[in-house]
C-alpha cells in the first residue's frame, strides 16, 4: 500500500491535519493506536484560541461548534479570595470558545469518516520506518496480520507517549523538561457552572480551577500533590476542597452532584527540538507539553498543524520545500512563547512545597501587578486569547 502522508496518532492534531491537507487532495492514512470510543472517552481541554477556531473553520468542521460553543469574553482570577475580572474583548479585541476536545475530536472523526479517508484504529505495533531517506514506511499489525505502507512523509501526532518521537535516534533530539510536584484532579458534572466565566484560584490550599462543557455540564480542578490517588478522591472530599479554595460567595453558589468523571493529570514542561528528522514531523504533545493552567495543549497542536499543512499544501502544489525546511523554526517560536506563558500561570497560582515567604509574597505582587496594569492585564489577555501565528 502507498500514500502521501502517513499520520500517527487519531487525536486532534493527528486529525485536524489529515482534514487540512485531504481538502486540498493530498492523501493520508491515519493510524491510531486505541479505538474510536476510547479516544471520544478522554476529558482533555475546554479553552479554544480564536485561531484555533478559525482554523476549525478553515477545515470545514465548525458548525457544531458555532452553535453549541460558549464565546467567552474574559476570565476571572482569584487569590486568596481577592477577586479580578480580566475582560479580554476589552482590553485586546479578542475572545476564547470554550468547546471541549472531545466535541472537536468527534467533528473531526465524523468529517474524515464522511470523506471516505483512511483511517485505521487499534492498529498495534506501529513502527517507523528509514525516515532519513527518500522513501519512508510504516508498518503495523490489524486484527494479527502485518501491514506495510510506503509514503512520502510521516506526521507524528502520537501524543506525547507516542512511538514518533521515540523512534528518533538519541542524538538527534535535544529535550527541555520540568516536571512539577503537583497534578490536576478533575471532575466533570452534569450541572450549571458556578459562573459565567471560568475562575482561576490561588489558594494557600492549593490551585483550584472552575470550568465548564455547556450551560448545564461543568468541569473543576483541584491541585493535588504528585502521586495522589484518585481512588482517595470521594466526590464529597473533592467538592470540600474545592470550595475551601474558593470565595465564599463562588462556594455558596456552587451546585454539586455526581462525578461523571474523574481523573488526574500530572503537570509537566516539556519541549523537543527540532519538530523534523528528514521525513518524519512531529506536531502536537508528540512535539510539546504544556502545564495545563494557560489552556495552551490542545490550541498548540492546532497551531503546529497549521503550519504543517500549509507546509504540506506548498510542497505538492508549488513543488516548493520552503515551508517544510521552515516548519522546525516556525512552529518552535510559537510553541516556546505558549510553553513561558503556561509555566508563568503555573507559577503564580499554584503553591509550591518549598516556596518560603518571600515567594508567596512574590505570587501575591505579581496578582497585584496584573490587577493594577493595564499593560500587565493587556499582556496576559494577549497570550490567553493566543499570539499571532
Ligand atoms: P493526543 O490527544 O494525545 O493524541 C495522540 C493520539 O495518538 C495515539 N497514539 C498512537 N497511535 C498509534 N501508535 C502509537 N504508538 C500511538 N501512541 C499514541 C493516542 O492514542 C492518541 O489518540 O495528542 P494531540 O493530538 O497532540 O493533542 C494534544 C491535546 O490532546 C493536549 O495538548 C490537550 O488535551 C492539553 N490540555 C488542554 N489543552 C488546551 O489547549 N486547553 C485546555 O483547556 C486543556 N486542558 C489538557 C487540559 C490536557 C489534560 N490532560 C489530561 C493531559 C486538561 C487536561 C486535564
Ligand atoms: C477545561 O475546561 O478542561 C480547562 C479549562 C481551562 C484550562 C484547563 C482546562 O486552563
């Protein structure tokens, strides 16, 4: 079997970019490693950037988005019960939609399924194969029987446990990494969010976020150390913490009920350079990783897809490699900024074990400056509605 591009991994990168480039008659196959409801069972991000959005646009699968998506206009941040309201469309123009991964990935699925492109699920043992030639392959196992594709390019948007980047020789890739002592313990409920917007809060407890799916389904995190169990985690001991986290009016009004879904994410910065090895790109978390308090992952793989596509489009139509040669350069510039902005949120709200007194009052000035600034609000509203591509 023969294709253009190969792209590992049915997530949103993985998918956005094989919609992007099928439209303009490059052929993909793509290859995942789980199936379709078990990719669709992940709770992931909520937050869009309005390029991502435009980018959704752009690859035909917006509509649903449109109409169920909530626009948001701004965010609210919260220290020690000190609140503020960071109104985005006024201070830069720009607002976020919140509209979860999930729903994205389900449009993205049905759009490719409608298409008739390939797309192979639970495929095992996906190997790379001489992407330092001509002539890469891939091989894997469907159902026991071997498989071999040849193809031009591999996209490798396996995430960030993915075989992609983990078939690159050791020397060739040079790694960034932060590994923080805390993760994230999500809750997803079928009632109305506390408030309009989403609240960020600083707590000496912790890290506490209010997010939300729709008008009538929510989703909250609590900063728990390293190592929690989420077996430890009644939904009552979760609500607890939560509106200790709080302030006492946003806790009064929150409606609790039961955990739809529950789970932990551990918090990490993580970069890989370059993003290309002769035939073999990667993009998304396969590429990058942010802490997840900017809302950045999942609007990344958008952007590093962006440029691979157009990338993509330039070489089979202007026969030109100029934006392959570039992509490396291009889609790093971005990431790095998106990879400050989210390790910087990181650090002012959450508490750290070994943060001493200096540091708090450290957190506590940096909230005053943005409270006080415009400059500083215009700042953080400028990265979280997300930078120029
Ligand atoms: P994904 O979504 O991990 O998809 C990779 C796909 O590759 C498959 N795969 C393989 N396939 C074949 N062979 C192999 N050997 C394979 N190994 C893996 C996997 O099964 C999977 O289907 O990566 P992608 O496409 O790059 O997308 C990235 C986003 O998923 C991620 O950045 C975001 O979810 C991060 N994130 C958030 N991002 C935002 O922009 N805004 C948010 O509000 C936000 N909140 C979050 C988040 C991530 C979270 N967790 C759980 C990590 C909140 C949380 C809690
Ligand atoms: C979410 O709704 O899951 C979410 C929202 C904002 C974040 C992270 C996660 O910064």
């Amino acid at each position: 079997m023969r294709t253009k591009v190969v792209i590992i991994g049915a997530g949103p990168a993985g998918l956005l970019l094989g919609r992007l480039i099928e439209s303009e008659g490059i052929e993909t196959v793509i290859l995942e490693r789980r199936s379709q409801d078990y990719v669709l069972g992940r709770i992931r991000a909520g937050v869009l950037e309005q390029g991502t959005v435009e980018l959704l646009e752009r690859a035909g699968v917006s509509e649903r988005m449109h109409a169920e998506g909530l626009v948001h206009d701004g965010v609210e941040l919260s220290f020690d019960g000190d609140t503020h309201r960071f109104d985005f469309r006024k201070l830069v123009g720009r607002t976020v939609m919140v509209y979860g991964q999930t729903e994205v990935t389900r449009d993205l699925m049905q759009a490719r399924d409608a298409s008739g492109a390939a797309t192979v699920y639970e495929a095992e043992d996906v190997s790379l194969h001489d992407f330092d030639g001509e002539a890469p392959r891939v091989r894997y196992r469907k159902d026991g029987v071997e498989h071999e594709i040849a193809c031009d390019f591999i996209a490798g948007c396996d995430g960030y446990h993915g075989v992609s980047r983990a078939s690159v020789p050791e020397g060739a890739v040079k790694t960034f990494e932060r590994v923080y002592p805390f993760g994230w313990l999500g809750i997803l409920v079928d009632r109305p969010p506390v408030a309009e917007e989403l609240i960020y809060a600083h707590h000496s407890r912790g890290f506490a976020l209010c997010s939300m799916r729709s008008e009538t389904r929510s989703r909250y995190y609590v900063q728990v150390p390293a190592g929690e169990r989420v077996e430890d985690w009644s939904d009552e001991r979760f609500w607890d913490e939560l509106r200790s986290r709080l302030n006492r009016e946003t806790a009064d009004r929150l409606q609790t009920g039961p955990s739809i879904e529950k789970s932990i994410a551990p918090l990490r910065s993580f970069v890989a350079e370059p993003l290309r090895f002769g035939r073999l790109f990667l993009a998304g978390d396969a590429a990058h990783i942010v802490p997840p308090t900017g809302a950045k992952g999942l609007n990344l793989a958008a952007s590093d897809v962006r440029y691979l596509a157009d990338a993509f489009i330039e070489y089979y139509g202007a026969r030109s490699p100029a934006g392959i040669d570039a992509y490396s350069t291009r889609a790093l510039a971005r990431v790095w900024k998106a990879e400050r902005f989210s390790w910087w949120m990181t650090s002012i709200l959450h508490t750290f074990p070994d943060t001493d007194a200096f540091g708090r009052r450290m957190q506590r000035t940096e909230f005053d400056y943005l409270v006080g600034s415009e400059a500083a609000s215009r700042s953080l509203a400028e990265n979280y509605t997300g930078l120029p591509y």
